[in-house]
C-alpha cells in the first residue's frame, strides 16, 4: 500500500474545525470505533490542496490502501457499515437526501466562511440569514412533523446518519445564533435526542481540538504517487 497502517484501520484527514466532517466524528463515536482524526490547520489548507486526491476534504483513509473523498461519500459508507443508513432502500434513500441537503447547506456557509472580499461576505451572509436558512429549516420542520415517530428523529424509527448530520449542521447555527431553533421546536428535540445519546454525549464532552495529530507540516507525497 502506498498509505502507511494505522493500527485502528482508519485515518480521518479535515481541517482543524468541526465543520462537515463532524458528521463522521459523530458515525465514528456511535460505532464505538477508534480512528486517526488528522486535522489540516486552515491557513495550510490552499497548499495542502494540490496534493489531495482530489482536491477536496474530508479524506478517509483505510487500512490497506483504500482511500475515499466527500463527506456525504464517506458519511453514506460509514453509515451503512455500522447500521446507521436505515432498515430499508427507501429509508435509506431517504437519509441520504437529507444528508446531501445538509452538504449543500455547507458548503453555503463554506463560501461565506472563505469569501475574502467584504461587500461579497455581506451579501452572502444576507442571502444566508434572510433566505436561504430560514428556507432549510423551515423544509426539515416539515420533514420532521412528517415523520411518525416518538423519538424526534427525522428519517424512520430509529437514530440514523441523517439525524447526525441535521444535528450537527444545527449545533453550527447555535453556536452563532443561540436562538435560531426558536421557531423549530421539532428540530431542537432532534438535536436534543442526537445529542443525548451516551456516545455522542461522551464525544461532545470530551472532543479536543488542539490534542489531535495536526498537519501543519504538509508531507503528503504519497499521494502523488
């Protein structure tokens, strides 16, 4: 293999923040599965690119030279390993809609986050807090109201990946706008729900940013092999 093994069979390569990949953080912690969280420190991001796979993060690698890009790609991977997808095609189908809403919801707060010109930051953060948000939250409401299910949870009768990812995009908003879930009482008790879980309440007391392996020396030619 042209990746080094790692002696818990997986190696999680993002950048040093929560951000999308916390989706995976929180399969892992789920699963019960010990992996490699490698974290990219941001300002190393635009030179650690090029020699990406694909020029994107996450990165999954695996024991034995398999290497996956996208979050949504691995999170669906991961999910459907550790029996987090869903009991049915449908349901599982299903949850992967959500999950490719919450990308797309991302990757807008992504382009606002690396937006370096200041009247396009504010016209993005406008068209985020007047329309595009307030859009999203009020479609997963309904999505969660329409769903039959004691729990809270958005997609069939028990906790799946796309529970996580809605989750952990909603714990993003509230850190900047603590009463953003005013409105969407369904969606606070699934983020509740998600985040009561014992193993991802044991992950969200215990994550540590700075205790991780950072990658702030780029040596990654292997990849470009």
């Amino acid at each position: 293999s042209r990746f080094p093994t790692m002696s818990s069979g997986f190696k999680l390569v993002y950048l040093n923040l929560r951000g999308r990949a916390e989706l995976i953080r929180y399969i892992f912690a789920q699963a019960g599965q010990k992996y490699e969280d490698c974290r990219i420190a941001p300002e190393k991001w635009p030179e650690f690119r090029s020699t990406t796979p694909l020029g994107i993060v996450p990165i999954l690698e695996l024991d034995g030279g398999a290497v996956f890009s996208g979050n949504a790609n691995i999170a669906a991977y991961l999910a459907e390993k550790y029996g987090l997808s869903g009991d049915t095609a449908e349901r599982r189908e299903e949850a992967g809609s959500v999950v490719e809403a919450m990308e797309e919801s991302w990757q807008r707060l992504s382009d606002f986050f690396w937006e370096q010109d200041k009247g396009k930051k504010e016209h993005l953060l406008t068209m985020l807090m007047s329309s595009y948000l307030p859009l999203t939250l009020t479609k997963l409401e309904k999505i969660c109201a329409a769903n039959d299910n004691l729990d809270g949870w958005i997609v069939g009768s028990k906790v799946s990946y796309a529970d996580f990812a809605v989750s952990v995009f909603l714990a993003a908003l509230c850190g900047h706008q603590p009463d953003v879930l005013d409105k969407f009482p369904l969606l606070a008790t699934l983020k509740h729900a998600v985040e009561s879980l014992p193993r991802i309440k044991t992950w969200l007391e215990e994550r540590k940013f700075n205790s991780c392996a950072m990658l702030n020396s780029i040596n990654t030619s292997v990849w470009l092999n």
